[in-house]
C-alpha cells in the first residue's frame, strides 16, 4: 500500500481538500449559523465535519482502495440557510441531523430506501435545490449595494480568476475577502487574544431535541437533498471514472460519520460530487490503482483544516454577514445553474418543478415547515395530477 504512494497524489489530495474546504465552508457556517448555532456551536460543527469526513475518506478509501471523495452536504448547509431557527433551537437541529445521519445509513443498508430516494423524479429534486440556492445567489448583488468598496473585490476576483480557470475562482473570491477584512475593516480592539484562543481546537457537544417540526423542516429534507444531490452523483462520478464500487456500503459508512458529528454540531457528510472527479481522474496519477492515495491525502488535508476552524470562524466573525454570504452565493453559482438547467430541461415536468422552484424559493413557511418540503410535496401533486390528465384524455 505504501508503495502506491506517489507525490503526485500528494499534491492532488491537498489540493482536493483545499478545493473543497475554502470554496463552501462559507456555506457551512452561514447554514449552522441559519438554523440558530452560536460562534462557538458553528465553529464546533465546522471542525466535527471536516475530521469527520476526512476520517471517512480515509477509511473508505484504504478499505477499498478506491479514490472515493468525501464532502460534507454543501446543498445541505445551503438548505439550513434558508430554512431558519425552527422550534428547540439549534438543540433540535442537531437532533434533525441525527435523523438525518440514520436515515443516510438505512439508504445504504435496506435498499427500498435507496430506491424510494432515486425514484424522486430528479426534475423536483433539482428543482427544491435551486429554489434552496437561489436566495444565497443573490448575495453577492446584496454585498456591493452594501457596500461596493468591500463587495466589488470579492465578486471582481471571482469572475476574473474563473474566466481563467473556473477551479479556482472561489479560493480567489475568499482570499479577496480575506484582504478586505485585513485592509477595510476596523479590528475591534481584544481581537488577537480572542484569534489566539481560537487556536486550541474545541468541540462543543450540543444535548439534541427531537420534535415534530425539525424533522420535516431539516431531517427529510436534508435528507433527500443530500442523497439526490451529493450521494447519488458521486457514485456517478466514479463510474464515469471507470470505478464501480458498491453504493450501499459507502452511503452507509457515509451515514454512520454523519451520526458521529452531528452531536458536534455537524449537519452531515456524504460522497464528493465535483473533488471526487480531481482524486478520480488521470490527473491524480496516471495508473488508476493508485489514484486512491490522493482521496487518502484530501482526508488528511481536511482534518489538519478542521483543527483550525475555531480561528477560521473567529476571522470570519470580523467581517459584516452578507459579505460571507456573497463568498457562499459565489459558491453556489454553479450549483445553481446547473440545478435549475436539469430541473426544467423536460417539458412534461416543467410545470411541476416550477411550483417546486418557486414554493421553495419563496422561503415560506407552513405549519412551521420550511418552504424545501412543502416545494416537493406541491410539485409532486402537480406532478401526477398531469400524468392523471394525459392518462385520461
């Protein structure tokens, strides 16, 4: 095994995990924080994700030596965001994402579960996802009418890096805000003595509650969000990549470290869409059988990051909210995009994942559920009404 060591998956893999790490932690935050998480519960939460998923990739990867990616739930952290604090607080958030971690583990494990997920029709699961990303899309605009002189740097060197290489826009964005908050932003006096204790690495462990509204406001939704939109692709990816492994062990190994950072304040872990392709493809070593030293090395990456989220959410607290939320609505531009292409790309469901899309996007809740779930149910009714109607005509 150590033999299939190369440097040049070392690169890959760091690579892989800075890739993953810098262009979305934003999102990650600014969810916790959504769903009513203090500083200290989100830095915790943040820390819990990345030693867990690099932990994950780890095992994964050794067990089947096999370049298998592992992220944590970007839409997920996206559909936190705009979901909002539900009843029970950030207590009963965590006790969704438990549910959350179990429901990805019974996917995994007991295959009628798995399929009832893929059989979702993936017009309305796109659809919910880019009525999830939208709000946070408009972020950016919202900066620069903020203010230009901190929001036009973030967004001006996320287009002109990406015009270049699309890979590396996002870093180019965060590291632009790095800049604005060192150079434009009045540092509160006692600011070093609180980056310094941000050093010593803390978990914070949150008491979950269970309750009625969290679970169809954040547990199935995530959920289904997770699986449609980050588990599913990542098998996808591999396979275009000429791997095949078995899907229902790795959404269960992915469930289970989901279930172990959740108490920490993590929403959830699951297969890499986008990096699975880096570790995957011919660029993390020419001969396939050892490309899975690269996914080995991102894990290592991402739990060396995790040790040091407490200071990455101290700084980031120095800045005004909507500029971080202009890094996430840069991140998940692309996202977006490419959601909202497949969600109306077939004119026999156009209709219902209109209504998905836009009961989402509207972020209204009902019955204190958020607007994600009711997306679904709204599109699915509309869904079969019409395939009733052409039944019947």
């Amino acid at each position: 095994m150590l033999r299939d060591f190369s440097a040049q998956s070392l690169f890959m893999g760091m690579l892989t995990a800075f890739v993953g790490f810098a262009s979305s932690f934003a999102v990650v935050l600014h969810g916790l924080t959504g769903v009513g998480a203090s500083e200290v519960q989100a830095a915790s939460g943040l820390m819990a994700l990345s030693i867990s998923m690099g932990a994950c990739a780890i095992v994964i990867s050794l067990a089947t030596r096999l370049p298998v990616s592992i992220a944590w739930s970007t839409p997920g952290a996206a559909l936190l965001a705009s979901s909002g604090a539900v009843e029970g607080g950030f207590s009963a958030a965590v006790g969704a994402f438990l549910l959350c971690g179990l429901l990805i583990v019974l996917a995994g494990l007991w295959k009628p579960l798995a399929r009832l997920v893929s059989s979702i029709p993936a017009a309305l699961a796109n659809a919910m996802l880019a009525g999830v990303l939208i709000g946070l899309c408009f972020a950016p605009v919202k900066a620069i009418a903020f203010n230009p002189l901190f929001g036009l740097p973030i967004v001006l060197a996320w287009a002109v890096v990406g015009s270049v290489n699309r890979l590396y826009a996002v870093p180019a964005a965060l590291l632009a805000f790095v800049l604005v908050i060192a150079f434009g932003i009045d540092v509160p006096e006692g600011t070093l003595a609180e980056l310094s204790s941000a050093l010593i690495p803390r978990l914070e462990l949150v008491p979950p509650v269970f309750n009625a509204a969290a679970v169809v406001s954040i547990a199935l939704p995530l959920f289904i969000v997770t699986m449609a939109s980050q588990n599913i692709p990542g098998i996808a990816v591999l396979k275009v990549n000429d791997f095949h492994p078995n899907p229902g062990p790795l959404f269960a190994t992915t469930g289970l470290f989901s279930l172990l950072s959740a108490p920490f304040g993590g929403h959830a872990v699951n297969l890499a869409a986008i990096t699975a392709a880096m570790c995957a493809g011919a660029d993390s070593h020419p001969d396939r059988d050892r490309r899975y030293w690269s996914a080995v090395n991102a894990g290592i990456t991402y739990i060396i990051f995790g040790l040091f989220a407490g200071i990455v959410t101290t700084f980031v607290g120095l800045a005004p909210p909507v500029l971080i939320e202009a890094v996430a609505g840069l991140a998940l531009i692309g996202a977006f995009s490419s959601s909202a292409m497949a969600a109306f790309a077939q004119a026999d469901t156009r209709e219902a994942a209109a209504i998905t899309f836009l009961v989402t996007a509207s972020g209204v809740s009902f019955a204190g559920v958020s607007g994600a779930f009711w997306g679904l149910i709204a599109g699915g009714v509309m869904l079969a009404l019409a395939r009733f109607a052409r039944r019947n005509a």
